[in-house]
C-alpha cells in the first residue's frame, strides 16, 4: 500500500553495478518506489507503459539505441519525466536532448544526497541541471547571441 503513494522511478542504465546502487539509494530514499530498471532503452520502451512512472531516469549512453530516438520514445509511451543521468558534458550533446523536452540533466559525479534532491524537485515540477551544464548551457546561448550583433 505505500508503494502506491511513493514517487514511481523506472531507471534506464547499462552498467549493472550503478543501476543497482541506484536503485538501492531510489528505495532507501524514503519517497520513492522504484518500478523497474532496465539495461536498455529496446527492453524499457517495450514495458515502460506498464510501469506507469513519474520519472524515468537514464542514461543517455546506452549501447543498444541513440538517445534521440531512446527519449522520444519513452515519450511516446508514457507522460513520465525525463532525467538524464549520464557522464556526457558536452555542450552539442547537452542542447540537443534539451531540445526534447527532458526535466533534467545529472551528470554522474554528483553525490547521491544531491541526485535525491535533484529528483525531488523535478518530481514537485522543477527542472534540474547540475552547476556545470548549466555553464555550458549559458555559454552555448552567449555564443548564439552574440553571432547575432
């Protein structure tokens, strides 16, 4: 019964070891449920629908399909949002899964108090970027603008 009243968190990783210490500190959070965790996007996008998650949080290095079509996907299959988690910081990466409509985007090396506070905002209707892509995020925009003077 106090599963139905916790958070519902699908994870999307392939490295075995992180996916279950993620799901370990998911669990012991105290307000979450984790519904499942997949190694590949093919597996979640084929079950995610049954799942019903608030949030899916993935990585967006995952071998079997390109993060585009990886997150469009789940989007199609269900309203969860979206949290990348990944190591990738680069800016082209960062500005182009942005452009999908995705709640945030944590770069692994954040500690795991963070990552829990990280997916109590999203999941209370913020959006979350860690400190450093919000660097590259801005310097991305500078950089736009001023090609346009």
């Amino acid at each position: 019964m106090a599963e139905k009243l916790k958070k519902r968190i699908v994870l999307i990783e392939e490295d075995d070891k992180l996916r279950e210490g993620l799901s370990f500190a998911i669990e012991h959070s105290g307000n979450y449920f984790r519904v499942n965790a997949y190694k590949f996007y093919s597996d979640a996008i084929r079950q995610v629908h049954r799942d019903c998650p608030n949030a899916i949080v993935m990585d967006i290095a995952v071998s079997d399909m390109h993060r585009v079509e990886g997150i469009r996907a789940l989007k199609s299959k269900c309203r969860a949002e979206i949290v990348v988690f990944t190591d990738i910081d680069s800016g082209q990466v960062i500005n182009e899964v942005l452009s999908l409509g995705i709640s945030g985007y944590i770069l692994k090396k954040v500690t795991l108090a963070d990552f829990i506070r990280s997916l109590e905002s999203i999941l209370s209707g913020g959006a979350v970027l860690c400190p450093s892509v919000t660097k590259t995020v801005l310097e991305s925009l500078h950089s736009n603008s001023a090609s346009l003077c």
